[in-house]
C-alpha cells in the first residue's frame, strides 16, 4: 500500500503547472474523484490532501470503502455498510460530504 496520497500529490503537481495566461490549472479546472474510504483511514497525507482538494473546489465522490470486487453479491446490508462507512470516512477527511457514489 503505497496510499492514496501519491495520487492526489500527483494531480497537485500535474494541475499546479502554470499556464500561458499566468493561472494555474488547479484554480481553472475542477475534478471529481472517487475515494476508497479505507483508504482514508490508512493514509493521514492522503486525508489532508483530499481536503485541500475538496478546498478547491474539486469534487468527491463514494467508491464504497473496501471496494470489493463483487459489490453487488454481498446483499443489501453488506452494501449499506460499504457505502456508508466509505461516505463517514470522506466527509471526516473533507469536512463535507461525498456528492454521490
């Protein structure tokens, strides 16, 4: 587990580069990502990082929060709990909640 924070460190780099017009491509564009909810729970960087995305603007999506592979086999109460848990867990690390799954 390398954690979710290598990612958003590169969309941070990536998007921060200057453009011609002086801006830069974080402030210009927005985004949405979809977080694993463990993921948040195993990575501190990562959580702060998603918050200083979701600062920004960018969207926050659910992806359940251990994302298994055959979600839709568990049965409902299994799914409720994946997607809750996963939506707790990004509106603890963004101070708001996911806009969707």
């Amino acid at each position: 587990f390398k954690g979710v924070h290598h990612f958003l460190q590169a969309f941070v780099r990536i998007m921060s580069e200057q453009q011609p017009t002086g801006g830069s491509l974080i402030s210009l564009s927005s985004a949405t990502f979809f977080v694993v909810g463990q993921d948040l729970e195993l990575d501190p960087e990562g959580r702060r990082l998603l918050a200083e995305l979701a600062g920004l603007g960018h969207e926050l999506a659910n992806h359940s929060f251990t994302h298994p592979y055959e979600l839709v086999r568990l049965g409902r109460t299994r799914i409720a709990e994946e997607i809750d848990r996963a939506h707790a867990a990004i509106g603890a690390a963004a101070n708001a909640p996911p806009v969707g799954f």
